[in-house]
C-alpha cells in the first residue's frame, strides 16, 4: 500500500492552448506513478479522444465508454475530454496508474478512468487498459489529442510519484 504521494510535476496549460502537456526527465525513485488531469480540447466536436504516451511511444489499448444510455468499446484513445461544443468551461478528469512504471524487465500497463463532463447529453465515462510494449523504463509522458486538437488554457495535469516507504 503506498505510504507517500509526491508532487513531481504539474503543467497548466496558458493563454492559446497547447498541442499537448507532457512531463520529462521522470525519475526512477519511486515505486508507482499517478497522473491527475483536467482537460479540454478545441476540437470543433462534443468530446475528443486522446492518447497518454510513455516515452513519446502509442500504447496498446481497450477501452469501454458510455454516455448514459450506450455502451462501446474499441482500440484508439486512452479517455474522452469535452472539446468545443461541450457545456463551456466544463472540463474533464482523468486519473491514470503506472504500476512499477521504472522497471526495465517487461512491458508495462497502466489503466485511465476518466469522465468527459457536459452539461447536456453525450458525457462519457471510459475506462482503458493500456500496455507500453518495452522493457524500457518510463521517463517521459505525453498527453495529446487523437484529433490534432489543442488543450484549451486552463487544462491542468499533475505527475505524482508514489512510493510504498
């Protein structure tokens, strides 16, 4: 059971968005990874896809997502943000774990739940399994849209470090 939490780093996306928020140079120190985001995209659309990338590199993924009334699944995108035509100012949360993410001995999985609000229909909840397929260490995570679509300002993501000491 983890015993700490610590901040690595946090990104809040400023004035004329962003193409992505991604975190570098993460140390090996800790036992586990928990990454915290709020997101909007402006994608001219209800909700945008996007993909989380251990060291730049496109997981594997399942996904399961619903919008109240159906239910799907599929293989391209991590989680669900509201994008431009969703409720304004409403953003979405998403919590993702990198369980031994520093090992270098096998490939490693990491799982997302996330929830695109919207004050109307269309809001998603998805989880999704994710598999980084290398023995590398993770040491960098990027965050960026299936659609090509720009963070709006004030989309946040936080990079915990989580250690069982």
């Amino acid at each position: 059971m983890a015993k700490t939490y610590k901040l690595i780093a946090s990104s809040t996306v400023g004035s004329g968005g962003a193409a992505n928020i991604e975190f570098t140079s993460i140390p090996s120190t800790y036992t586990d990874l928990l990454l915290v985001i709020s997101g909007r995209t402006d994608r001219a659309a209800i909700a945008d896809g996007f993909l989380i990338k251990p060291n730049n590199t496109t997981p594997t993924v399942k996904y399961i997502t619903g919008d109240g009334s159906t239910a799907y699944s599929g293989t391209n995108y991590s989680g669900i943000f509201p994008a431009a035509t969703a409720t304004a100012s409403t953003f979405g949360n998403s919590a993702t774990y990198f369980p031994n993410y520093a090992n270098t001995s096998y490939n490693k999985s990491f799982s997302v739940d996330d929830v695109s609000e919207n004050n109307a229909t269309n809001a998603y909840a998805t989880l999704s399994a994710n598999l980084y397929s290398s023995t590398s260490a993770i040491t960098s995570i990027r965050i960026e849209s299936i659609n090509a679509a720009n963070f709006v300002q004030y989309s946040n993501a936080y990079l915990y470090g989580i250690s069982n000491t």
